[in-house]
DNA sequence: ACGAAGATGTCCT
DNA sequence: GGACATCTTCGTC
C-alpha cells in the first residue's frame, strides 16, 4: 500500500481535505494544493460522473490514485484524482495551488502573471503543471504525473463549489484559510441548490 | 449527424 | 458585472 494510496482511502468528502498540502508533480513542475473540490459520482449532480458510465469519464470509475483529465471550454485542461474502489466514481478536483518548484519555467510560459496567480484556478493550475488529455488515466505514484502526501496546512475552510449549476449548495470545496493562491468564489449564474 | 452546454479565464465597460 | 472565446463530449434526433 502505497503512501497515496493511505491518503485516498475512504470517503471522498474525508479525503479531499487531506489532499491539501499534497505536492502534484509532472516533469520539473511541481504545485502544492491549496484548494480541492469534492464530487461523489452517481449521488453528485454536479459530478461528470452522475449520468454513467461514458468515454470521457470513465478513469473516475476505476481504482483510485489516477489523474482523470478533461477539457473545460475548449481551452483549459482540468485534473483530477480518482478516489474511491473500482465502481465509485468519486474525484478530487484539482483547483488551485503555490508552485513549489519549476517556477522558472511556469513564469517563462506565462509572461506578466504574478506568481500567486500562476496556478490559482484549475484551468491555470493544469496549464501550469502542462496537464493534457493523454495524460488521462496516468497512475499517480508510478507515472509522469505523481502526486506524493505533503505537510497539510494550519488551518482549512470548506464552502460550496465554484461554478456548478447543480448541487452549488453542497459544502464539498476545500481550502487553505487565508492562502493568496485560492481562487475566488463564483457561484453559477443559474444554480440549483441542493 | 446535429446542437447545446460546459467543475474557466480574460478582456471589456 | 458581463460578454465571449473555443472545441470536446454527450444526448438527442
């Protein structure tokens, strides 16, 4: 059992907590999580996962401890880790974090932009680590992407999703109280509550 | 085969 | 605060 492997054991409400503090990993990138969003497959309407079983979605119904990528508005590529047994699509959206390393090359890619904001938000946040859709299904602890337990921060918050149009009142978004990397709240313009 | 929506970011007023 | 870029995915026809 590996040490992700602990981490993303139980449910994904508990785990995407403990992910803050993590440190994602691809090439000389790396980012540690300050912001995470939880989505509980079949029971979350606001999951890509609610409606089944398809093409795009479907590393979030295998085992835990792999990067489920999608393309959010046909520019940004978004990362997740799947949680949960084969069978449960649970994730852990990856929204927002401080980089830790590889800052030179994160800066050179993104010309003006401050440092706090260079991966604030998961679109810039995927930009940032040079997530793309084939990475789709890569193994966390054995693959280009990795993602290794890291200190948690001294104090967390949790509050309703950013963006979603349903279930935008469930409190399954989790971050660093106070951190400058955290991205704003934006509720969707025609959100459903629960 | 077609059309609408989208777990966003950026630029505008 | 609001428009819009941009293109894949999925549901429906």
């Amino acid at each position: 059992m590996s040490a992700l492997a602990d981490l993303l054991a139980g449910p994904v409400q508990e785990v995407a907590p403990r992910l803050l503090g993590a440190v994602v990993r691809h090439g000389p990138v790396a980012v540690r999580l300050t912001e995470v969003e939880a989505y509980d497959g079949a029971d979350d309407p606001a999951s890509h996962a609610f409606r089944g079983r398809t093409r795009r979605n479907q590393v979030m119904f295998g085992p835990a401890g792999h990067l489920y990528c999608y393309l959010s508005h046909g520019i940004h590529v978004c990362g997740n880790v799947s949680v949960g047994p084969e069978g449960r699509a649970s994730g852990v959206l990856l929204r927002a974090g401080e980089v830790v390393d590889g800052i030179d090359v994160v800066r050179e890619l993104r010309p003006g932009v401050a440092d706090r904001d260079l991966a604030r938000g998961p679109g810039r946040l995927g930009r940032a680590l040079g997530l793309r859709l084939d990475l789709d299904g890569t193994d966390l602890t054995t693959g280009a992407v990795t993602v290794t337990p890291g200190e948690p921060p001294p104090e967390t918050s949790c509050g309703p999703r950013t963006g979603v149009r349903h279930a935008a009142d469930r409190a399954w978004r989790f971050w660093s109280t106070g951190d400058p990397t955290v991205s704003p709240y934006r509720r969707h313009a025609h959100a459903n509550g629960l």
